[in-house]
C-alpha cells in the first residue's frame, strides 16, 4: 500500500499518559475496544489506561486482563497503570512488584481518581518504584482543601455563587511530592498541572534537580472557567477549568519544557452523569479525538511550538517518561514504525455523537479546529485512516 503525504505533516505516534477507558467496570461509557479506536483516531499508538476501574487495578489479575485485552483489539499499545493504594482507600500498599513482573509489565503506579493523599504511603510507594525502576504518576489534590469545591476559586466562581477549588490545593501537593521524590531520589510524573502556581514549582523541583515531570491537558490550555457561565456540566472537570492567565502560563511552559508533555486525561461520563445539575455531574471530559487539533490551535498557531515540538510534547516526552523502549529510537532499515500522519490544513468541526468513544461528553463540541489525523500506524499496520479505525 503506497500513502501520498505530499503537504501532509509526519510524526512518531503520539503516546497519551493518561486516559480512562472504563474497563472493567462501566463498559456503558467506555471499553478498552471502543477507546482504543479513539485512539488510533487520535493518532496514538501508545496510551496509559488509569486504575480507577471497578474493580481496581490494583493486582497483577486485573492489570493482565487490561494488558491482553488491549493486544486483542490491536489498534494501540494499552499500558496499564497500577493503583498504588488497594482499593484507591490510600491506606494499604498495593502489591507494586507484583504488578511490575507480570505480563503487563506494569511501568507507572498512580490513585488517579483519588490521589495518593497519605505522605507516608506516597514516600514508600516512590521508594518501591525507584527499586522497580517504575515512575509514581500523582493527580496532585490536597482533599482538605477541595471539601464541596465545584469550580477554580477566583472572581468566576465567586460571581457564580460555586464554592471555590484553590491553587494551593494542587500546589501544595507538588511541593509536598517533589521533597519525598527527591529524598527517595525517585521519579515522579504530575498530572494534569493546572495553576501558574504549579509552574512555578515545578521550575523549582527541576532546577535543584527533583526528578520531576508534568503533563497538561488540551482543555487545560484552551479553556477557562468564563466557560462557567452556562452551568453546563460539560465544563465540569478535576482539576478544573482555571483562569486564562493560567491557561497562558501553562502553553509557556508546555513550549518552554517546565511541563513536559500533553496528556488527555480522557474521561468518558454516562448521560445521566453530565446532563444533570452542576453540583451532581460527575468530572472529566473526552479528549482522544481531538487532543492533537487543540494543541495545534493553542501552540502551533500562537506559534509556540512548531511540528517538531508537537512530536516532542506528544510522543517522545511521554515515552520517555513512561520508559517505552521503542517509541523514538532511530529505527533500522526497513522496521516498522509507529506514526502519525497529519493534515495542516484540514479543519473540522466537533460532533461529540461522531466519536468511536461511547460517550459523547466533549467540551469542544461545534468548535471548528485545525489539523486532523489522516492516518495511524502501530508497527508498520495501519490503524486508521481516513476518520475510521481499523478492525
Ligand atoms: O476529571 C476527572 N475525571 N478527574 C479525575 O481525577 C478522574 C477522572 C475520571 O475518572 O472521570
Ligand atoms: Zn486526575
Ligand atoms: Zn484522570
């Protein structure tokens, strides 16, 4: 089969540290079938599916099952990630090495969903994952500070009479986990960094030589909570939708390297989850389908980055960060490839109901954006092409 690419853009499949596919437990919102499909759409060839399942990932069983299911489908590489706690209670340690050995080779540990809040807990599960070689991913949220929070504090959710989620919430928590990361000298991966505040102290972490890494969601950098307005649960996301001046210093850290990569952060609701009342709708957002057209609207056309540092900030950050051995290593000869290809100068507008997600819960939805994935391939085997996936 002979591809034409002339005026097209060609770039390492792109590798997404953290997506929710809902299985087991609410295969109604996702499958690992159905959201590998939005992946390969998405240009993915590599995605980390996070442990708040039902049950929890929390054993080699479950991990295995995620792992071989994902190889069934074929349309991307699934990676678990292991629940560092039983259970997400953040009481008990997981049996991380047990995780770490099996066929699911399970290579980062993460409570995303229900963040590890105990420092004791976190300091030995980054002691546990030095010894494993692992990364600890950490959805950076003080609970304390977050009781009934429902939006960003600051002058919107004031207006709105929505009790306010501070930045302290998360930055303390960064703060907190770069000290224990440095003093295990382990590696630790921040989700879904939101405040300028955590920007700056992740400057901090790396400039004394925490090994640290962050990753920003693409509605993170597009979104701001004027969005607010309509109460529309859409908009509805943990950590929430911040101030622009936030979301402005997130695209220069992006561009600048503070925060190393773009992860989706892809959180398929059921219906009667998100059209409902504010207060009762649950958090998260799609992001698969069109993660790649929001980071080239917030970062290609401010000319923050150029393509070259999309393939930085998609594909080889992330896999280097979650130690995949093949993705951005030269290849020899005539190897098969992991890629993407990509049309510039496509735009499209997004319809939530065209997803291969089951659900349909984007905050894009009838923005018309730039770019688009012509075509996917996962070791040389096209998994997409043309809007539709493969198989
Ligand atoms: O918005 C979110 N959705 N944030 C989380 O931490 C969890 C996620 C989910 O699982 O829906
Ligand atoms: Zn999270
Ligand atoms: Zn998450």
């Amino acid at each position: 089969e002979v591809v034409q690419a002339r005026g097209q853009v060609l770039l390492p499949g792109f590798v997404d540290l953290h997506v929710h596919l809902r299985e087991p437990g609410r295969e109604d919102t996702e499958t690992i079938a159905t959201g590998s499909a939005a992946a390969a759409l998405g240009g993915y060839t590599a995605v980390f599916a996070m442990a708040n399942t039902d049950p929890v990932a929390d054993n080699a069983l479950i991990v295995e099952h995620v792992h071989a299911e994902g190889k069934r489908v074929g349309l991307v590489d699934v990676h678990p990630v292991g629940a560092v706690t039983v259970g997400l209670a953040g009481v008990k340690l997981a049996e991380l090495g047990t995780m770490a050995k099996s066929k699911a080779n399970v290579r980062m540990f993460s409570d995303d969903g229900h963040c590890v809040h105990d420092p004791l807990i976190m300091r030995r599960a980054l002691e546990y994952s030095k010894a494993l070689d692992a990364v600890i991913a950490q959805h950076a949220e003080e609970p304390r500070l977050t009781v009934g929070a429902q939006a960003h504090e600051g002058e919107n959710a004031a207006r709105l009479g929505l009790q306010g989620w501070p930045a302290a919430a998360e930055e303390s928590i960064v703060a907190r986990d770069c000290l224990l990361a440095q003093h295990a000298g382990a590696r630790l991966h921040i989700c879904h960094v939101s405040t300028a505040g955590t920007v700056d102290v992740l400057r901090w972490a790396k400039d004394r030589g925490t090994q640290v890494s962050a990753e920003v969601t693409p509605h993170h950098l597009l979104l701001t909570d004027d969005r607010l307005d309509t109460f529309d649960p859409v908009n509805k996301v943990n950590p929430p939708l911040r101030a622009a001046s936030d979301a402005q210093a997130l695209r220069q850290a992006l561009a600048e390297g503070v925060v190393d990569c773009v992860a989706t952060d892809h959180a398929p609701h059921a219906v009667q989850d998100k059209d409902c009342e504010w207060a009762a709708a649950r958090p998260g957002m799609l992001g698969l389908q069109t993660a790649l057209s929001v980071v080239a609207r917030t970062m290609v056309e401010t000319g923050l980055l150029d393509w070259r540092g999309v393939a930085r900030v998609m594909s080889e950050r992330p896999a280097a960060i979650a130690g995949l051995p093949d993705q951005g290593r030269p290849l020899a000869e005539g190897e098969p490839a992991n890629l993407v290809l990509i049309d510039p100068d496509a735009r499209w507008t997004v319809r939530g109901r065209e997803f291969a997600s089951i659900a349909d819960n984007t905050p894009f939805e009838g923005m018309e954006l730039p770019a688009r994935v012509v075509l996917t391939m996962l070791r040389g085997e096209i998994t997409a092409a043309d809007g539709k996936a493969r198989g």
